[in-house]
C-alpha cells in the first residue's frame, strides 16, 4: 500500500505538482486531427493537466494551443474569429498568433506598440501521426514519441476516445492487472462461444514484471496444459501509454490515459498492425461487436469535460443487465471497456490507496507506481530528466500474447517482435483466452 503522501504525489497533475511536472516534460494526445479540421478551422475547448485550454489550426496549418483567457480582459478565446493567420477575440479584437505574440490591436491607437509587449499564455502545439499534440512545458520541447503507428499510413491504425471520471492512474493500472481477466472479462460457462466474454481454466497468473529503460514490461504466465504455458505480455510507457495483449494475428492494441485533471481522464483506445490494413476490422465488444468500445456517447456539451462521454455511465450503472449477469457474463455490463470504467470509476474520483492489501498479482501495478514516483521525485528533487524524454526512439515497442513450452523465455522468444524488429509475431501456438 502507499502513504497517503505518495498516492497524492502519484495521482496530482497540476500546475507546480511533483507529477505534473512530470506530465509537462512530455508531449500528450489532444484529440485527432480530424476532430480539430483543417487550416482556419473553429477554436475547440479541452481540459489538460487541469488547464483549461483551446486549440486550433492557423491559415497555414499550425497548432495553437493557448489558455482559454484572453490576457486583455479575461474573455474565452473560445468564441475567437480563426482568421487570416491567427485568433481573434471578439471582445475587443485582439489577435494572436500560434505562438501567443500579439499581432493586431485594433482598439488601440495605431502608433501603439502596447502589441509587441503582448503574449497569450501560449503552448507548444503540432500534429504527429494522425493526432495532435500539446506540450505544456517550458523551454524546447523534446522530440514528438516515436511510437510505431505514427510513422504508418492511416488504413493501419485505429483511434477512438472516451472519457472517464476517475483519476489517472486508476484507468492505467487497469491495463497492467492482468489477474482480473477472467472476472471482470468473464463468461459463465467454459464451453460458450461467440463474443460473450472470455475465459481460461487458470484464474491466478505468475508474473514475471522486467524494469525496462522506457518503463516496466511484465510477462502473466497461466498453466495451458501439461506442456504448455500461455503468456499474456505487457508494455508500461513513460508517462502515460499502455500496451495490452489481443487476439493473435500480429495488431498491436493500446492505451493513452491522457490526465484532463485530477478526477477525469480522456482515454485513448489505439491499435495498429505492422503491415496490414485494419480500419475495419475493430473488435471491442464482450457482448457484441461495437464500433466505439464504449458503446454510444453522449451529445457534446460546453466545456473542457464535455465531449467523448459514454451514455452508459455511473448515473445509469452502466447499463448493467443482471439477467445477462446470471447466466452469461461475470458483469453483465456490454464491453469490455465499460466493465474497467465501471470498476475503476466506482473507486471514486481518487482512489485511497493507503487501505489496499495487495497480492503475488499485483506486482507489475506495485513496479509502476515505484517507477512514476521515483521519476517524479528525481526531476522535483535533483531535476533528472524522466524516462523516454530524450529518448523518443524508446517508444518503438509492442505487447504480445501466445502459448510456449514450460520452462521457454518469453523474453527470449519475443523479443524481436516486441521491440518491432521483425513484422511478424513469432512462430507460437497460439492461444485465443476461450
């Protein structure tokens, strides 16, 4: 269990936070390009690190990201004119570049330099696989994260988002428990098919949880039979990625568990394959097949919280379907992802992780907790630069799954393909979790 004091540290992102701090020495996922537009597209509002803030794209294309207060007279620049390179408030129309300079004073005598002297509180914005991204730091950003499926053509990869109303950390740490596979994911009977839950003989996992330069990758071994052992692997990025195993095959899905504030989290479902087209082919329902692994969201709303929300939520208990839940399924609720948002969410906004008792399966959620904290105090004590910050080439990995002899490193037979330097998975018996 943690203090109360570290499990603060660990979940507070704001500005001047040991974690926070953290979070701005990296970049982070905004939302797709095509949800902002094109060149001169309209301002759009979204909560990050707790900062409520707008973006768009200037006449040319580039990103600007500025706090939603106008520095003249406080006015949201939500309601800005995108126009002729920059945002123009309406109060009193000033406008501003991408950079937060100043560029026209039209309410102010025309010999005034008062322009010149100022910025909007500005960020550093720019569009990178498909995504656009946001740098809250100060000084030079690093390198954008070279993840694999930003490098690819749009046919393979998959994007879609969800917001969840719980911290952080709580959605991420769902992705590295892989003990509650067969619970939470669970059908009732061993012998059902169909997309109705999963289910595997061996319900208590070995983990064998690896220190990595970018993170923590963990291999769960279960008994498959007398000769054989199935292997679930899974990635840990700095500061906020998940890698997690699918169905063979070679498509790589993940996790971006993006911090809007301390209570709500935009969560980035992504998918990829190395050299197939797999734009529809997405699979995330238990229940059934689901275009959004959320099922459907809710009309926008105003706001930095108000988009990306699932209809099937706390206020409604998730649709919950205690028939299904008696006779199919261990939850009853639809999809995979409502059945973690569900959990994690019924922890509260926060989770008081002072009271836990943790297990044997629990030790790749204890590794990720040490490391995050220990990088936060690192750069709030002595300024060492976290993980991955200078390194964005270290973002080049995969997760895995598959069935090997007893007694085989996974690590070992894995390890080409989990660091993408082969195309193929490798040669395994595979294992579907039945």
């Amino acid at each position: 269990m943690l203090s109360t004091a570290d499990n603060e540290m660990l979940t507070q992102v704001g500005k001047g936070t040991p974690m926070g701090e953290l979070m701005r020495r990296y970049w982070l996922p905004v939302m797709p390009v095509e949800e902002l537009g094109g060149p001169d597209c309209d301002p759009q509002r979204f909560r990050l690190l707790g900062e409520d803030l707008i973006v768009f794209r200037d006449s040319n294309g580039d990103v600007g990201v500025f706090s939603e207060t106008c520095p003249h007279r406080g006015a949201s620049l939500f309601y800005g004119r995108n126009e002729q390179g920059g945002l123009r408030c309406v109060y009193h129309g000033w406008k501003y570049d991408v950079t937060g300079q100043c560029v026209d004073m039209p309410n102010e005598p025309g010999e005034s330099n008062f322009k010149d002297k100022i910025r909007a509180w500005a960020y550093r914005g720019a569009i990178h696989g498909g995504v656009v991204w946001a740098y809250l730091g100060e000084g030079e950003p690093p390198g954008l994260p070279d993840f694999e499926w930003t490098v690819m053509p749009e046919e393979q990869r998959n994007f879609s988002l969800a917001q969840r109303a719980c911290n952080w950390m709580q959605g991420l740490e769902g992705d590295i428990d892989t003990s509650h596979l067969f619970f939470l994911h669970g059908r009732l009977d061993p012998d059902g098919s169909g997309n109705i839950g999963v289910w595997h003989n061996d319900k208590h996992p070995t983990l064998e949880v690896v220190p990595t330069k970018y993170g923590v990758v963990y291999g769960a071994n279960r008994e498959e039979n007398e000769e054989t052992t199935y292997w679930r692997i899974t990635q840990f990025l700095f500061p906020v990625f998940t890698f997690f195993p699918a169905a063979p095959g070679g498509t790589v899905p993940g996790h971006m568990w993006v911090p809007m504030d301390d209570h709500h989290t935009m969560v980035w479902t992504v998918s990829w394959h190395p050299t197939q087209n797999i734009a529809d082919s997405r699979r995330f329902g238990v229940l059934g097949n689901a275009t959004h692994p959320a099922g459907e969201l809710l009309p926008d709303t105003a706001g930095g919280l108000g988009r990306f929300r699932p209809r099937a939520n706390k206020t409604n208990d998730y649709e919950i379907d205690r028939g299904r839940q008696r006779t199919e399924t261990f939850t009853g609720i639809a999809t995979v992802f409502l059945q973690d948002q569900a959990v994690t969410e019924s922890m509260g906004p926060v989770q008081n992780r002072s009271i836990e008792h943790l297990g044997r399966s629990d030790g790749m959620i204890i590794q990720v907790r040490r490391r995050l904290l220990n990088a936060a105090k690192a750069l709030h004590y002595d300024n060492v630069t976290p993980p991955c910050v200078d390194n964005p080439e270290w973002y080049r990995v995969r997760s895995a799954i598959g069935t090997l002899p007893k007694g085989e490193s996974w690590y070992e037979h894995m390890h080409d393909w989990l660091y993408a330097k082969v195309d193929e998975p490798p040669a395994l018996e595979l294992a579907v979790p039945r």
